[in-house]
C-alpha cells in the first residue's frame, strides 16, 4: 500500500490542507476553515494509508495539534525558523508551501519544532504572559523617570517609582496636565503590579514541587519563579544531548559562521527560545547582589563592555544550571564558576 502525507498551512483564519504520494503526486488539496471537524473530514478516508500530519504554524497551532491526536493522528510541527525556501523560486503560494512540506518530510529532512506537552503547556503561557507584564510595567516605568527628570530634574529609580502616591505625585507637579500625565502612569504601573501579584500567586498555588527546580533554586539569582520558568520552558530535558545544544537553545552563544578565522555570516538568531534567554537575563541582574559574581561582572565590563558582560553571566548561568539538573551529584560552587 503506498503512503501518503499530509500538510497543513495553517494561519490565523483559515488552513490549506493537502494530501499528496511518494512520487509527489497531489492527491487532494483544499482551503479549509480554522474547524477540527471539517479537517478530520478532509483526511479520514485516507487516515490508514496516511503519516504523520504536518503542521506548519508560528503561535496557534493549539487547538489543531492537540486535537488530531485526539483523534488519532500522527502530528509532526514544522519549524518555520529552521527552514530555508527553494533558492530561485519565483512563485510562492499555499499549494507550493504545503507540497514542499510533505516533500521534507517524505525525504526526511523536515526540521521538526517540538510539541510541548500539554499538561504543563497552561501554567508555561501564564509565565509567559506574566513576562509581557513585566515588559509594559518596566517601559511605563521608564517613562515615569524621563517625567521626573524632565520636569523636576529628579533622578528616581524603580523601586522608588513603585512606591510613590498620587498625594506624593500631586505635590512635586503644580501644572494639573503635568500632574495628570504623571497620575496615569503611575497608577498604570499599579494597576499592571497588581496583576503580575495574582499572576504569581496563582502560579505558586498551581505548581507542586520539583527536584529539578530546587536545583536550578541553588544558583544565585534564581528563585521559585525563574527556576519554574526555566523549568517550563525546557520541557523534556532529554531533548538536550549537550550543554551546547542547550545554550544555543537559549539564544546565549552567537549566531555567527566562520571560515578561515573571519566571519562569513550569521546564523538564524531567530531559531531559539526567547523566554528562556529573558529569564537567565533576569537571573543575571539578580545574580549581581553576591559580592563575587559583582566584581567578576565589573572586570568583564573593562574587558567586554556592560551588554557582553551581562550576556556572559546568564550563559554561565544557563551552563551550569543545565549541568545541575542533567546529573545530581554535581555541586554548585560560586568560588570555582566567578573567578
């Protein structure tokens, strides 16, 4: 019996699914709507002959990945950063991306994303979007400062931008427009503070306990909450077979090629895990309260400058918390990591 693959273009309104054999050969094709129902029409009557599913989706793949299966279909997720286009190619539409997928795939050469599981795929987007949070709260909070400093010549850092009040703020701005602008930021960052609190205490009433984040919690400058964070964004960690795989994961290595000792080019600064190199970031500045790892940060600013500094600490951070969690016997010694 030959086989056949399947594809699907998925995008935020509709999908283009098709079928095609192993000559590449399209045996059905169709756009069809963002509907689980009308897509397992599509490919029931070819479900025994058929392999995996190829899904092809940036952000909202949920609901179909989780739902094929369910119904008993093999699922594979194409990695779209991975994935280089024809060189030359002219035309470009659904119909070709959908072929080309089943192509890779029945070749072999399909750059797979990975499916995360689905039990601890809720409690993942929560941290995730507590990030956002974070985010906007840090810009308003930065737009509050360049206020201070442009109408008072004030130098105010964040913890003190936190605690200020409407009658505080009322009292340094006479001018009621000024005053005003300054009440609306502040009582934004407020606002966006109280939500990151429920965000967080719902995450540490959700969340039970784990070996492996107690070991990532032994590192300076990760707590509860990063240590989870690292820990949901891994997922599996046997996916890893090396630290180096990881830290490239992790976005904390350069992107760059090199031949005969000059760069030639970069690669796909694209292709790793955005959340995963936020929160070694966080877990650098953090860090910097032991007196050890502020002085190594210091002498690397001489050397490097303030960004590779930074950027230095998370990846030893990223290294050593990898190897931590890969093998318990291993203890973490600050002496020997920040000399």
């Amino acid at each position: 019996m030959e086989r056949l693959y399947g594809a699907i273009d998925l995008h935020s309104n509709n999908n283009y699914a098709m079928i095609s054999n192993e000559r590449d050969e399209v045996i059905k094709k169709k756009r069809l709507a963002n509907d689980l129902g009308e897509v397992d029409q599509f490919f029931s009557a070819y479900k025994p002959r058929l392999s995996e599913i190829v899904i092809e989706s940036t952000y909202n793949g949920y609901w179909l990945m989780d739902g094929l299966r369910e119904l008993g279909y093999g699922v594979k997720l194409a990695n779209p950063s991975a994935m280089q286009p024809y060189v030359g190619l002219k035309h470009s539409d659904d119909e070709s991306d959908a072929l080309w997928l089943n192509q890779m795939h029945r070749l072999g050469i399909l750059p797979e994303g990975y499916i995360y599981p689905k039990p601890q795929r809720a409690v993942r987007d929560l941290l995730r979007r507590r990030m956002l949070l974070v985010h906007s709260r840090t810009g308003l909070i930065n737009s509050l400062k360049q206020h201070y400093q442009s109408w008072k010549a004030m130098d105010l850092g964040a913890s003190q931008i936190k605690k200020l009040t409407e009658e505080q703020i009322a009292e340094e701005f006479k001018n009621t427009s000024i005053q005003y602008c300054a009440q609306v930021l502040h009582a934004s960052i407020q606002s966006l503070s109280e939500q990151i609190e429920r965000c967080e205490s719902w995450v540490d009433g959700d969340l039970k306990e784990d070996t492996l984040v107690e070991r990532l919690r032994v590192l300076p400058g990760i707590g509860k909450l990063l240590g989870w964070m690292i820990r949901l964004e891994i997922g599996e960690l046997e996916r890893f077979p090396a630290v180096e795989n990881y830290l490239s994961y992790c976005g904390l290595v350069e992107s760059r090629r090199i031949s005969n000792e000059k760069t030639k080019g970069h690669g796909n600064a694209k292709n790793r895990n955005k959340y995963l190199r936020w929160a070694y970031g966080e877990a650098a500045i953090h860090a910097l309260r032991h007196s050890r790892i502020k002085k190594y940060h210091d002498r690397l600013i001489k050397k490097k400058g303030r960004i590779k500094a930074k950027a230095i600490i998370a990846s030893k951070l990223a290294r050593i918390s990898f190897m931590l969690m890969k093998n318990p016997e291993l203890v973490y010694n600050e002496n020997k990591l920040f000399v």
